[in-house]
C-alpha cells in the first residue's frame, strides 16, 4: 500500500517554525479551557443531592460495618466542604424565587444528612 | 543488500554503539568536509551537543547553556571521523571506546556522582533471555 | 510449552495491569451518571488499544526496535521533539494522578492524610525500580493486581441485567446531559488509550527479548489480555451504575468509590477496594514512571534497560527517578487527585494523534516491517482510530469545557 514514508510527513515540520508555532498555539488554547467547566442552577442541585445520597449510603453502610471509621469520616468532611461550597454557588445560580426556596430545601437535606451521619460517628 | 549508503535515512539519527556494542547515542549530524578543488566529501558523525540542540530549537541551545554554563558550545560534542563506522545495520558500530567520547561524559559524570553514590546502583540480577 | 506459559504470563499480566486510576475514576463516574449507556465507550477503548498494542509489538518484534527508537530514527530529532513532549506532559500528569491514588487509598486505610504518603509512595517505586528486574516490576505488580477481579464478584452478586449491559456496548444518545455524556465518553477514551500503554508495551517487548517467532503470543496477549482487562474495567462502571445511578449518587471523591465495593460485599469488598486501588495504582505509577525513562533514552540512543544495573545506564536510572519524585510533588502539595485524573483523561485523549498517525505510517513501511507490514485490514483499523484520535484532539478541549468539572 502506497503511504508516504515519516520523512515525507515530516519534511514540512522539519522545515518551517510556523508549522510547530500553530501546534503550540492549539495546546496553549486548550490547556486554558481546562481549567472551566460549565456550572448552572441544574448542575450545582444535582451535586448537592448527590451529597445527600451519599451521606445516606454511607450512614447504611457504617451501620453495617461495611466501611471503616477512616472513610467515613472522611466522606463526611468532604460533604461539609461541598456544602461550603454549593451554598454561595447556588444562591448566585437561582435566578427566581420557587429556584431560591427549592435550593434551600436541598441544602437542608444535606445539613440533616450531616448531622445524622455525624451522630452516628460520634 | 542495497549497494551505497543512505546518508539521510541509514545514518542520520541512527542508534550508535561503540566497540563493545554499548549505546552511545544517536547520530546528531554529519560534517562535510570541503576541499578545494575536490568535491566535498563526509568526514564527520557529530554526535550531541550544540550540534543537536540546534536542530531541535533556538530554546533547547538555550536550555542546554542553562545546563552547562558554559559559551563555547564545545562541550558535550563528540566528533568521530567517518572512518570510524565499522558495521551499518540496525546500529551503526563505530570503532570507539565510550570513555573517550565528551557526548558521554555526562552519562559518566551521573554514574560516578549521583548513580554509584546511591547504594544497589552495582547489583542487579541482570535476567538476558 | 514454553511458549503457552509466557502466554498464558501475558494475558495475565495485561489483565491485572488494565486497571487504574483513570479507568477506575472514569468508569465509576460514567456509570454513576449514565448506568450502563457508556458502555461502548469502553469496549472501543479497549479495541483501541488492543490493536494499537499489537502494533506496537509485532514493530518490536519484527524490527528488534522499539517504538521510540523508530520513531526517532524516522522522523529526525526535530520532529520527534513533537511526540515526545506530546507524551512526556500528558503521562506525566497521570503519573501525578496514579500517585494520587495510591495516597488516597492509604489515606482511606490509615485516616492519615494523603498528602503524607506521597514522598514515602515515590520512595518505594523508586526503590522497585532500581533494584527490581523488568519482569519483577512488570508482571509482580500485574500479578497482585488481579486482585481487581474482586468488581466482577461484585457485579456477579448484584444480579444486574445483563442483557442491559449488552445493550449499552453499542453506542447510544443519551437522552439529557448530552454534554456530560460527550465528556464522559472522551474520558473513557482517553483512559483506555493511553499512549504510555502502547509505548512502554513496544520496550516492554524489547526487555522480553521478542522476535518474529513471537507474533502470534504478541497478537494473543494484545488482543485478549486487553480483551479481559476491558472486562473488567467495564465492571467497575456496572458495578457503579447499579450502586449509584438509581440513588443519584455523582461521584466527586474518590472515598465514594469504596462504597461500589462496600454495599455488595460489606467490610470485605471495601478492604479489597483499598487493595485494588493501591496496587493498580502503583504499578501504573512505576510502569509510566518506566515508560517516560524508556522514551528519553531511546529517543537519544543512551544505554537503557530495567535488566541493567543502575551504574551501566545512568542518564536512564537518572530520569527514572527525577521523573518519580516529581510526580509526588504536586500530591504532596495537596493537588485534588479525582480533578487531576480528570483532566488527564482528557489531555491524554487529545495527545493521540501524535503517536498514532506516525504508527500507521511505520507499520506500512516495509524496510522496517519486512514481510510484516500492515496488510489492509491493519490499515483500515490503524487509520480508524487515527481519524478517531484527531476528532478527539478537537473535541476534547470543548466537551471538557461544556461538560466535564
């Protein structure tokens, strides 16, 4: 099958700076959009509940001695941070007021879950 | 077997290894040596140093003086006659020892400095198939 | 006989090396955000990397040279500056997250924070390699990680609808999220597809001592070690779409994932999590750590080989263990390891072209694979996944953007 050899290929990049300059210029574009992901009212409810869940699962689960004291703990540290962080987000997120309320409701289940699970470590 | 060496393909960038088939770099460059009144003809295998920092990049030369502090450009370069060259194949074999060649001197310079300084650097059950 | 002993070695060896960090990480968020619908994602991932293995082999072992080496040699030291960073950063980066994950799984045992054990961790792969032998450090970590069979038994206890799973193999829209789906598809990708795999397997095939009449163990152990390892990681995602999907459950830590393990199989399924998570985790660490060190040293024609003492190659024991503790830097200093492995799913998954496009172009090349080459079939696979590796090069950045965080 007739395919150029490498030297073909690379005898334009062996060549010319502008071509590895393009190259440089689409990685430096895309090593910048990584840093931000797409976040909305949708998403940061949805994160928050996830928290719930798991904070439920995980009170199961330690009331089985399935899971160690180690992770358990340290899944409810995580917890209280996300809840640090999804208040403001969500407050800048709900734009009308059944928004507003329905965000509340969310992040009190995650509270309860928290203290319930605290308890249950205590 | 084709007759005549491809100088671009067969031994640009080709793997070189010394008398005793050890590795002792690749081939960065060749020299052509002009002579008036005959047509030029290779004389030299350059191997690393600002030889092969320049083919990569202006920033690699930049990089390397970083390294090495130094301005003459001289260091780390090997330059073997093409005389040299005993065997072509998969590697080139030239008939050098590695302890003489500078573009070595680094890989000396980490083994007798950081690597044998290190304990377990001697031994290693060496399994060849 | 012998050479059923080294195969039956190999399709072990890929089997309990599949799994990883990033397979792991992206796999239990697939599952837990789209149940088994991602499940094709990673049967193409893993025939993907099976064919690209199998090349990568069959070129070592018909040219007694490794893909680097070629490389080099065929594309001159300007442009193979171009693949090499284009590996060195990406891997480097899952190199962070795999240290990462051994910490975190330490930290899950101990309750001491993970950012201490990241030093001690690069310490000891370290110390592997520099007093281990190729197949120590190759096939001990693969062997202990068959451990990782331990989400098939899960999965197996929590009576899933197969046919269900059968269903998500072939590729499907989602019905919402389309932008999560996209990124999670290109993340599972970007796990699977990782090039060090295919790098660190063509030096691997080197340090083995494989030729010609190796072919056939090549093909064996590319296709169905990879095959089984596919298996298995697709287990993880079942194992969490069963666990977390019908409970909402996204998954934003890495300690969430003990609880795939945990429900079905109580207190011994979360330890054999913790297991399975430190040894996969480190044998990638030291196998990435090895497959960068294999790419410099051949790419510059040093002396290199993990059979050889440390004195006799020392620019590549050098880099082997500037690159390893490294790496435990960025863990040290407390990086968020799930966010890291994210995003160097994805980077990894933009990477592939350069690795990709010069393999198909080498694997025709008939001075260098003689009666070997690439027939049409090789090429038709060969040049699907390239096109695939420039779609993802284009896609990733975006869907990271629209969908991923």
């Amino acid at each position: 099958m007739p395919l150029p050899t490498l030297a073909h290929l690379t005898a334009a990049a062996n060549g010319p700076r502008a071509h590895r300059a393009w190259v440089s210029a689409v990685l430096c574009v895309t090593l910048a959009t990584m840093g931000c992901a797409k976040k909305d009212y949708k998403s940061e409810t949805g994160r928050t509940r996830a928290w719930t869940a798991t904070l439920e699962l995980a009170r199961q689960q330690h009331g089985l001695r399935a899971t160690n004291d180690a992770v358990t703990r340290q899944l409810l540290d995580r917890a209280i941070e996300a809840r640090a962080k999804e208040e403001p987000l969500l407050a800048h997120y709900a734009k009308s007021d059944s928004e507003r309320v329905a965000a509340r409701g969310v992040l009190d289940s995650l509270q309860q879950q928290i203290r319930q699970l605290e308890q249950a470590t205590r | 077997m084709k007759d005549g060496l491809d100088l671009r393909h067969d031994v640009q960038d080709a793997q070189l290894v010394d008398r005793n088939s050890e590795n002792i770099g690749r081939c960065d460059a060749l020299m052509l040596e002009l002579r008036d009144g005959k047509p030029p003809r290779v004389a030299t295998i350059v191997i690393g140093g600002a030889a092969r920092n320049e083919r990569i990049g202006r920033w690699m030369t930049g990089l390397a003086r970083l390294f090495h502090g130094r301005g003459d450009g001289s260091d780390g370069v090997s330059r073997v006659p093409f005389s040299a060259m005993k065997t072509v194949g998969d590697t080139i074999q030239l008939d050098v020892r590695r302890g003489e060649l500078p573009s070595e001197h680094v890989e000396q310079w980490l083994a007798e400095h950081f690597v044998c300084r290190i304990p377990g650097a001697q031994g290693k059950k060496e399994r060849r198939k | 006989m012998k050479k059923w002993a080294e195969l039956a070695l190999g399709v072990v060896t890929s089997m309990g090396g599949f799994l990883e960090v990033g397979s792991i990480a992206t796999g239990v968020q697939g599952g837990a955000s789209f149940g088994f619908q991602l499940g094709w994602a990673l049967l193409l991932g893993t025939i993907c990397l099976a064919i690209l293995m199998e090349a990568t082999g069959r070129l070592a072992a018909v040219s007694g040279r490794s893909y680097a080496d070629l490389l080099r040699e065929h594309m001159g030291i300007r442009f193979f500056i171009v693949p090499l960073v284009a590996v060195l950063i990406p891997s480097f980066l899952v190199l962070v997250s795999e240290i990462g994950g051994v910490a975190i799984a330490l930290q899950m045992a101990t309750g001491i924070a993970f950012r201490w054990w990241a030093i001690p961790i690069a310490l000891v792969g370290w110390f592997l390699l520099w007093r281990g032998t190729f197949s120590i450090v190759e096939q001990g970590t693969a062997m202990l990680g068959l451990v990782s069979l331990v989400f098939l038994v899960a999965v197996f206890k929590m009576h899933p609808e197969w046919s269900a799973i059968g269903a998500g193999l072939v590729p499907s829209r989602p019905d919402n999220d389309k932008a999560k789906y996209w990124y999670l598809a290109v993340s599972i990708l970007g796990a699977s597809i990782s090039p060090y795999l295919y790098l660190f397997y063509s030096a691997g095939a080197l340090e083995d001592g494989w030729t010609i009449k190796y072919l056939n163990v090549n093909r064996i152990t590319a296709g169905v070690g990879n095959l089984f390892g596919g298996g298995l990681a697709l287990m993880v995602l079942v194992g969490s779409a069963i666990v977390f999907m019908p409970r909402n459950i996204q998954v934003d830590a890495y300690e969430q994932i003990s609880l795939v393990l945990a429900t079905p199989l109580g207190r011994g399924g979360f330890v054999l999590f913790l297991v399975t998570l430190f040894i996969t985790c480190f044998g990638a660490t030291v196998e990435i750590t090895l497959a960068n060190a294999y790419l410099l040293a051949q790419g510059f024609g040093w002396p290199w080989s993990e059979n050889m003492k440390p004195a006799k190659d020392a620019r590549f024991a050098t880099t082997y263990t500037v690159v390893i503790l490294l790496a435990c830097i960025p863990i040290a200093l407390g990086a968020d390891p799930l966010k890291l492995t994210n995003i160097s799913m994805v980077i990894s998954a933009a990477s592939l072209p350069v690795t990709v496009i010069p393999l198909l172009v080498l694997m025709n090349d008939e001075r260098v694979m003689t009666t070997h080459s690439n027939g049409w079939l090789g090429n038709i696979a060969l040049g699907s996944i390239a096109i695939l590796a420039v779609a993802l090069f284009v896609l990733a950045a975006p869907l990271y953007h629209l969908g991923g965080g």
